[in-house]
C-alpha cells in the first residue's frame, strides 16, 4: 500500500496475497518472482510464516545486504535498506530463505539501484548475472524471463496448475 513503507508491512500484503491467490485456486503452494525491495519483504514474509505455502522464490535486482542508494530513499523501506540497518541484521541472522524453499537471485552488473551489486547476491543460492539490463528492466528483460522461467519450470516442479505464481510489488 505504501511503496516507500516498511519491508515488515509489505510482508503482511505479500500474506495477504498469498492466502487470497491460494483461496481462488485451490493450489497448496505459490511461487513467487520479487523485485528489489520486495525481495526484502518477501524473505521477512518467508522468515516469519512458518511454513511458508512457497515452493519456490527469484529475486531479481534485490539489495539483500543493502544498498547505498538507501541513503537517498525515502520512508521506511529506505531506511531498512541502509547497509547495516537493524531490519537487515534480523533478516541476515536468518537463513537466506527456510529450508524446502528453492531460490535463484538474478542480478545486472550495471544496477544502479543496488550498490554495491554484490548486495543483490545470497549465500549458498544460485546466483544468475545477466549483461546488461537496468535495475527496473530486470522485469522486462529476455534473458531475466528465460532463466527465472525455466528455473519455474525445471523438472520436479508440480504443473503449472497446481502452483500459480504470484508477483511482489516493487
């Protein structure tokens, strides 16, 4: 509801998402594609909602340990954002995302939203560079689609049907 609001607010919206999307379709589990900041709030969502009807998360372009850009945001969300910020400590003490969840991150070598880019990287999660979209043209990017698609669609996966995807907000 409020895009510059705490990353803790937007994961109760991403709850809410998720239960309205799961009630509509009768599916046990949803997957979910993040951008930036919401890659944040989707990982606070996954930390605090044991279990988390997720099967599995992309997260493209989002400044998991920070980003010095947060020193020119506004709101909340900005200042969680910042290096070293008490949100960021909490969400980092935890794993990257509960177990039984599989996750990518896609990131470009060129953001100038997540500084420095390595930010946008989670320990012990595969890790996806792709040459050389903008920060918000990760949603629109070929390349992006294709790998967060077919990491989506890989085998094992249940079909399409039984597991709908949802999108976090930016």
């Amino acid at each position: 509801e409020d895009p510059t609001g705490s990353n803790r607010d937007h994961a109760l919206e991403i709850e809410r998402a998720v239960a309205a999307l799961l009630a509509e379709t009768g599916a046990d589990q949803v997957d979910i594609v993040a951008h930036s900041m919401g890659g944040l709030a989707t990982r606070w969502y996954l930390a605090n909602r044991h279990p988390a009807p997720v099967r599995r998360a992309a997260f493209l372009g989002s400044p998991h340990h920070g980003t010095l850009a947060a020193h020119l945001a506004w709101g909340e969300g900005g200042d969680e954002m910042t290096p070293g910020s008490d949100f960021l400590e909490a969400l980092n003490g935890a794993p990257a995302v509960p177990e039984g969840i599989e996750a990518i991150t896609v990131r470009t070598p060129i953001d100038t939203h997540v500084v420095p880019g390595e930010s946008a990287v989670l320990p012990g999660i595969a890790d996806h560079s792709v040459c050389c979209p903008t920060h918000p043209g990760l949603v629109e990017d070929e390349e992006v689609f294709r790998i967060v698609s077919d990491f989506l669609e890989r085998p094992g996966a249940a079909p399409a049907a039984t597991h709908p995807r949802a999108v976090t907000p930016r």
